[in-house]
C-alpha cells in the first residue's frame, strides 16, 4: 500500500515537472550555435566570436581596467544625447564614436578621446554597428568587474545618423536640480540617475585635476561594489591633487577624488535616501543598477533582439563593505533622516593611500 502510493506521488510529480519543462521550453526557445554556446535566438550567434575579440583587444583579455571603466562611461555620453521630447539626438546608437570630431569637441566629454580613440580599431574589426559596439563593450567591460550585475544586451542597432548635440552631458559642477532636469528630460528619475551613479564605483578621473590622471572615486575601484555610496558621505579633508579644481570638493581620503555633483547629490532630499539604501547592499544596488542600464542601452532604439546570453557573467561579492580604515559612523554625514544608516565594520590599521589606476 505504502509504496504504491509513493509510486503515484511520484509519478504525479514527474508529470507536474514535464509539464513546467514544456512549459519554460515554449517560453524560451533556446538555440545552441555552431560554436557550441546557447542561446535565446540565432542572430545572437555570431556575437561569441566577436565578445571573445573584444576581451582579448579592447579589455587585456577579461580586466576590470581603465577600458572597462571608459567603456561604460562611453555608453552613457553616448546614450544620455536623447531627449523623449524629441530634438537631441538618437540615443544609444554609437554617434559618439562615428561623429568623434564633433562629439569629443563637447566640454562634458573632456577625457573620452582615449577610450574612442581605443576601441574605434576594435570596433572596424567586428563589423558591428557603432552602436551595438559600444554598448556591447559596455556591457563586457562591467561584467570584468567583480560584483557587476550581468547586464542585457540588446542587438540590432542601426548606424548612427548624425552627432548628439553639445549640453546633453550633466557636468560635476551642474546644480541637483539641473542635473536632474536632464535625466528627467531623457526619461529617467532621480531614483534610475541615482542607480546609473553606482557606475561610479569603477571610476576614475583623468582631467578634473590633470595633475593626478587616474585618480578613483572609491578605495575598491577594481570591484562594482556600493563603496562609492558610503565614500561620498565621509566627512571631506583635502584635495588629492594640485588644490581645488572646477566639480571637485574635499575628499576623506589622500589618493581619492570625490565629484562635486556625487556629494550633492548624496545630499539633496529629492536624491539622500536612494543615495543611502544603496549602501551595502550589493543585491539592491545590481538590481536597480542593471534596471536602469537596460533602459539607458537602448534609448532612441527599436526592434531589438535580447542577446544578453552573450554577455559573460560577472564574479560575484558577498563580503559586506567596511569603513576605509580610521573611519567610522561618526564620520559619516548622513542626508537621509528618514532610514536608519546601516552598521558597518571598519578596516583595520591607519588610514589608507587610494593608487591611481
Ligand atoms: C550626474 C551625472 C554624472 C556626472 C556629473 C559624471 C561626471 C564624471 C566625471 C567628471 C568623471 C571623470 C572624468 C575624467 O576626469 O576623466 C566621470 C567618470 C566616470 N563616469 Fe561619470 N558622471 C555622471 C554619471 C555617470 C553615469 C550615469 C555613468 C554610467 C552609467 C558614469 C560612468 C562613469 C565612469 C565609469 C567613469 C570613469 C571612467 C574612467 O575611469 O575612465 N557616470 N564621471
Ligand atoms: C575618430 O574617428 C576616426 C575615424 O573617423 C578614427 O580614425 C579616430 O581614431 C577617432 N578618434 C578618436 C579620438 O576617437
Ligand atoms: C596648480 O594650480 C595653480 C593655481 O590653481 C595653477 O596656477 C598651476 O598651473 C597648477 N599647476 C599645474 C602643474 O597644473
């Protein structure tokens, strides 16, 4: 008796999941390419080859490096030229790349020459369209960071058509309220421009002080952490550099930079909670990170095919995030009255020294 019943739980169980298998089969059609790789459609095929060619020439084979840190910048100035009332530009669609001599002139993209100038004989290589290619070596160069959302990728761009306009940039000296005018002006809200900030965790600056090229926002600049988040809160002593430069103000730590806009906005009520809730909480900050990604990648775009199973899967982090040594609650300047700040440990011995990358 006993074992009959088990046989038909059993049997009813293995039905129930045949049918959850047609089930996701029918969702998900999955196509294996001749290279052996999986993926949801076809025409995703042939981007394998061309992601192992950019890891191999654009990225040093798979490094969270200076490329990586420029690609994703890169796709941000080229997308955020878009406005959803229409009359700037056509978005993510690769101009920054193609119109360079135009683009590259702006004073919001003071820096970026050398990542163009870097991937524009990559990007003839692959044959993709501007845009597809720096989108894609966006979404690569992120996923060589540790602790990176694994972002989507959308294919299909078609070839720009004429540069973005000057002024679509937000700068490190514009107002909270300009800043956010222009996100919102490209469809976003202060929450998705707080997300998009998180990038800032794999960023350095070369020319807001030009004295000290390479200097990090963060302490773990080689990790997608939510450092970042809690830097900008401590209690700012020095310029890193040869003094005071236009978008900089006092950072906590001698090798590091902090932007005046990221400060501001770490302050400003519209933006302190979302600014604060990131904070070691790798999970959330992947999420809305991602979120906003997906819609920042494909701005001015239509009828795209998902190929975001091309993209590789970033190393995960699961340690939480300390204090840089020294540092602790009473340092931090917290905004946000309405949430009660996390509790984090702190590194142990002096005060630390952040390497320029
Ligand atoms: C309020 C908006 C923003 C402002 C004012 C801003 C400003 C800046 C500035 C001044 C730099 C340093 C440039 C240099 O001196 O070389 C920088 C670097 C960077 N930014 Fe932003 N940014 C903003 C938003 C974003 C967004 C939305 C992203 C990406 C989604 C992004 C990604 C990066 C990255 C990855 C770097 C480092 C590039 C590298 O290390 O080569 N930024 N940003
Ligand atoms: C600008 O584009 C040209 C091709 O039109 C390319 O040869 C050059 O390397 C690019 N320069 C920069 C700085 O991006
Ligand atoms: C440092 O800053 C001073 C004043 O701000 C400026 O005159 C000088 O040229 C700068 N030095 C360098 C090496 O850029």
């Amino acid at each position: 008796m006993k074992t009959m019943a088990f046989g038909r739980l059993a049997s009813l169980i293995s039905i129930a999941l045949a049918a959850t298998q047609i089930t996701n089969a029918a969702l998900t059609k999955r196509v294996t390419c001749a290279s052996g790789h999986v993926t949801a459609n076809a025409a995703c095929c042939k981007l394998f080859p061309i992601v192992d060619q950019i890891q191999k020439d654009l990225f040093d084979g798979g490094e969270c490096g200076e490329e990586a840190h420029s690609a994703l910048r890169l796709s941000f100035h080229d997308a955020i030229g878009f406005s959803i009332h229409g009359g700037k530009g056509n978005g993510a669609d690769g101009s920054i790349l193609i119109f360079n001599k135009t683009e590259l002139a702006f004073h919001a993209n003071g820096g970026i020459d050398d990542i163009t100038s870097r991937q524009f004989p990559v990007f003839q290589e692959t044959g993709l369209t501007a845009g597809d290619f720096v989108h894609l070596a966006a979404a690569i160069g992120t996923a060589n960071c540790p602790g990176a959302p694994r972002l989507q990728f959308m294919f299909g761009r078609p070839p720009p058509v004429a540069p973005a306009p000057d002024l679509t940039v937000p700068e490190p000296t514009d107002s909270v309220t300009a800043i956010l005018a222009r996100f919102a002006d490209a469809g976003f809200s202060p929450q998705e421009a707080v997300a998009l900030l998180s990038s800032h965790t794999i960023a350095a600056a070369d020319v807001v002080d030009p004295t000290i090229p390479g200097t990090p926002f963060d302490s773990t600049v080689g990790t997608f952490d939510t450092q970042v988040f809690l830097e900008v809160l401590l209690k700012g002593k020095l310029f890193p550099g040869n003094g005071s430069q236009p978008g900089e103000v006092l950072s906590p730590l001698a090798g590091e930079m902090r932007l005046q806009s990221d400060f501001a906005i770490s302050q400003d009520s519209r933006t302190a909670c979302f600014w604060q809730e990131m904070i070691n909480n790798q999970n959330f900050m992947m999420s809305q990170f991602k979120a906003a990604m997906a819609k920042l990648q494909v701005l001015g775009q239509r009828n795209l095919i998902d190929c975001s199973d091309v993209v590789p899967v970033p190393k995960t982090l699961t340690a939480p995030i300390k204090f840089p040594a020294s540092f602790s609650q009473a340092d931090v300047q917290q905004a946000c009255k309405a949430l009660p700040f996390p509790k984090i440990a702190t590194v142990a011995g002096p005060a630390p020294t952040v390497a320029p990358v």
